[in-house]
C-alpha cells in the first residue's frame, strides 16, 4: 500500500532490526533473570519467588515488553504504517490475553507478595504506560 508507506523507508528499514534487536535483548535479560523460573507454559508452583530484580524492577512482563518490541521492529522494517499498526495490535492482542491469564495464575499461588509487587510495580509491559 504505497499510500501508507512511512516517510523514511530507508530509515526505517534500519530502524526496523535495532528494534527488533533491541526486543531480543530486553526478552534475553527478562528470561535469564527468572532463570529456572522461567517456562513457556503458564505455571505457577508454590515455591516460587516474585522476582523483582534486572527488568522486573520497571515492568511485571519484561519478557512480553521484549517479545513485543521484535515485532513492532519487523512491522517498522516493513517501511508501512499498516505493518506497524497490524503488529502492534496483534501483539498488544496476544500478550494482553496472555498477561491477564499469567497474572490470574501468579495473584491465585502468590497471593499477597505478588500483590506487593504489582502495587509497587504498576506497569504490565511499558514503564509509565501500560
């Protein structure tokens, strides 16, 4: 759609994999902070931990926040504000089913320390936003 093609498709054609690289980082350093804690499947044991060091000091899915910014980095790559938008969409979609279903599961094993610390860290995916 050549009409929706952003202003600086060269520009964004870098700015695309910077971001796309900058999501690996943030979703590398959320997971290797959880450590053995961290599992593709959704589970909660109740021995488990909240974590609130490295990423989790400013958002409660730091991994998702990553996973997130790689695909709005493929969709800026694309040089097309549709692109963009269908990313974002789809992954606010996605992780935003995905969080509410985490976070039910942490609140229910963890009960009051994850409380504390979804009172102390308010942001799901973006510091000062969401």
């Amino acid at each position: 759609m050549p009409a929706l093609q952003v202003p600086a498709p060269t520009a964004a054609f870098w700015l695309g994999p910077g971001t796309i690289l900058l999501g690996v980082i943030v979703r590398r350093s959320a997971v290797r902070t959880l450590g053995d804690g961290f599992a593709i499947e959704v589970t909660v044991e109740e021995d488990d931990k909240v974590i609130e060091s490295g990423p989790y000091r400013w958002v409660r899915h730091p991994s998702y926040t990553g996973a997130l910014l790689s695909l709005v980095g493929a969709g800026i790559t694309l040089g097309n504000w549709l692109s963009i938008a269908a990313t974002v969409l789809a992954g606010l979609a996605g992780y935003g089913y995905r969080i509410r279903v985490e976070e039910r599961a942490l609140r229910k094993t963890l009960d009051g320390d994850y409380l504390e610390y979804a009172e102390r860290t308010p942001y799901r995916l973006v510091p000062g936003l969401w």
